[in-house]
C-alpha cells in the first residue's frame, strides 16, 4: 500500500475509554501496516498499560501515547503523572498543551514551556498543541496568538534542538474543536503556513520542513483527504472521530 510518510494520524482519546473499553477497541481495530505513516492514540493515563499490552499482543501499528505530564520528576504533586512514571512502563509519545488543558486546567504558554522542555530532557517524543480562540480568530489575532504560544519554545535551546525531531505541533483552532465546525481547508493550509514561518525563521528551512504540523478540530473521514491534500498538512489530531475502530480505521484508510 502506498502512503505517505510524512502523514501521521493521532487519536486523542481525552478522557475516554477506560482500560476495559481500551482492550475492546484495540481488539476490534483492524490496521494494517503502511510504509512510513505513522498512527498513534493519546489515551487516558489509567488506560495506558491495557492499551500497550493490547498493541503488543495484536503487533498493531499504532504508538500509544500521554495526554499530559508533569514538568518535575517526582514530588508533592497531588494528582499528576510525571516522565519516569510514564517511561517505566514503557510510554514515550506525550501530548502537551492541548487547549482543553489550556481552558480547564489553567496551564499557561509558561508552564507548557517547562513540560515540554522536561518531556525532550527525559527522552520522550512532544506533540505540542496551539490554537486561537473563536474570538481570536474574529478580531484578526490568530498570528498573534499562534506566535505568543510558539515564541517560549521558540526561544528556548533545548526545544529547539529537538524540533523536525522529537518535537513536532499540532494546529488546533480552539472554535473548530468538538463542534462539528471545521477549518475550511484553505484556513488549515493558511495557518499552517504561518506556522512554518515561524518555525523557519527561528530554527531554519530544513528543520521547518522537519517539523510536522496535524491539523486537529473537527476531523472526520468526511474532511481528512481534502485536508490532508493541501501543502504543510502532515496529519490530523482527531478526537471525537478517533473513538470508533471504524472511524479510525475509515481516517486511516484516507492516508
Ligand atoms: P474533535 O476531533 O473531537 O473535534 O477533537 C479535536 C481535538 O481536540 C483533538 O485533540
């Protein structure tokens, strides 16, 4: 099967499919191998050790990943999952900075510095997610915005060394996700673009071309191909159509 690979489609489950509804999705997903795509599941922390049990036994082609952790090793903590917790059993893609923690967990430009800078420190793989709000967008602040939430990481050395490398983004405008209301593709396409501008004129062209950027908000088997047709497009971070076998299956079949 021809793919490309580049193109990397990551379900983010959120908070989901407990371990006995990770166990059946992962017994029912049938995915087979294409050459370079990538598929990935960001599932919820207490599912975590089913879902790698499950891919193990299956040999599926999927990574399973961390929708957060935290910036320090261990400590007083209540509550948090830190990177040698994850590493000792065996996780090593994280999700970092998606909106919902953004807007529900007060986790700010700053603090998403300090994850991700410590996931790279501690070796795992960073999906890093920005996104203007619907308000954003509609008062012309979407460049700034995207800047603001880029320009930390941007700046600092050890993330940027790792960006087109274990460092990679994800374009999820706020107002697009969960609502049925997705970018048109010649919004995605723009965005994205002004994305890897950023990127090539902090870190240079090639690790800007290194870099993947998913589109994520709103993605169904009904959008993917035409989204993932447009330049600078390298994937999707799907939510609600990520939940399915079917669905995942329906995405991964577009790739
Ligand atoms: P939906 O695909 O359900 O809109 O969610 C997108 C998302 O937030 C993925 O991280």
């Amino acid at each position: 099967m021809t793919s490309n690979p580049r193109i990397l489609l990551a379900g983010n489950w959120k908070m989901n499919h407990g371990p006995k509804a990770t166990r059946e999705f992962l017994s029912r997903l049938d995915l087979p191998k294409k050459d370079g795509a990538q598929a990935r599941i960001y599932v919820p922390c207490l599912s975590l050790p089913e879902a790698l049990a499950a891919v193990e036994e299956r040999r599926l082609p999927v990574q399973i990943g961390a929708q957060n952790i935290h910036y320090e090793r261990s400590g007083a903590f209540t509550g948090e999952i830190s990177g040698p917790m994850l590493s000792e059993i065996g996780i090593h893609q994280v999700l970092i900075g998606h909106s919902e923690r953004r807007q529900y967990f007060a986790e700010t430009n700053e603090s998403i510095l300090l994850k991700t800078r410590s996931a790279l420190e501690q070796g795992f793989e960073v999906l890093l997610c920005i996104g203007e709000l619907l308000s954003e967008r509609e008062s012309g602040r979407t460049e700034t915005v995207l800047r603001e939430q880029l320009v930390r990481v941007l700046q600092n050395e050890e993330c940027k060394a790792h960006f087109g490398g274990r460092l990679h983004l994800a374009y999820e405008p706020v107002w697009a996700i969960g609502t049925g209301v997705v970018a048109t593709p010649e919004q995605a396409e723009q965005a994205h673009s002004f994305i890897r501008s950023l990127l090539a004129s902090s870190l240079g062209e090639s690790k800007a071309r290194a870099t993947k950027i998913l589109y994520g908000g709103s993605v169904t088997p009904a959008n993917f191909k035409e989204l993932l047709s447009r330049p600078g497009i390298d994937g999707g971070l799907v939510g609600g159509a990520s939940l399915k076998p079917d669905s995942f299956r329906a995405l991964w079949d577009l790739i």
